[in-house]
C-alpha cells in the first residue's frame, strides 16, 4: 500500500508540472487555463491556505481537494496536450515553484487576519 501511495504523489506532482505547462500552451482553451494556472498556482506555492498544522483539515486541502481540482482541470485540456506535457514533466529534473501565488496566499492571510483583528477590536462608543 505504501508503494502504491507513493506512486499516486509522484503522480499528483507530475500532473501538477503537467498543467503548468499545459496552462501556457496555446491549444489549451482559455477556461482551462484559468484553472490550470490557479491550481498549479496554489499546488506549487510554498504556502497553502490550510497550513498543515491545523489538525485534519490542514491536509483536506493537500489529500483530498487538491487532486480533485486536478482531475476536473485535467479532463478540459485536450488529452494529447495533456499526454505531451505529462512527457516532459515527467522527464524535468527540479519542480517550478509559484512564488506568485505564495503571495496571493499569504495576502489573504494577512487580509484574513486585519479582518480578524479589526472585528474584535473594541470600538470606541461616543456616548
């Protein structure tokens, strides 16, 4: 069992490299790669919007949503440019990180967070 969950992340990632590629190639259509770039965006990012942390919900995101998204963005590209750049991703040595989409999350942390702040900071009553 543990051969065959090491096979299934080692293919998530190759995937995951897939439709980075597949998100800059002009025959994928255009709301494939919209998706495609959101979720390479965020698979990629060295920061998830779950951390991992949290107990069970920190790996929803990693274990169950996320190669869900990639499914559903796999099935819209068409399957000879997804099998193309499966190909190559699976022959590139390092793995592209997203420092984009590391600040888009860590935006909505910060956001998530003077959103907190401001909510339960006491506001002054004039009486």
């Amino acid at each position: 069992m543990a051969k065959r969950l090491v096979e299934w992340a080692r293919k998530i990632r190759r995937d995951v490299h897939a439709l980075w590629l597949a998100a800059r190639d002009p025959r994928t259509p255009w709301y494939a790669k919209a998706l495609a770039l959101g979720i390479a965006g965020y698979a990629l990012s060295p920061i998830d919007l779950i951390p991992d942390f949290i107990p069970v919900l920190g790996y929803l995101d990693d274990a169950i949503l996320l190669p869900l998204a990639i499914i559903l963005v796999v099935r819209l590209i068409p399957s000879e440019v997804m099998e193309e750049h499966r190909a190559t991703a699976a022959t590139a040595v390092g793995r592209p990180v997203s420092l984009v989409a590391a600040f888009f999350v860590a935006a909505i942390w910060c956001l998530a967070v003077a959103a907190t702040i401001w909510w339960f900071w006491p506001h002054a009553n004039p009486s």
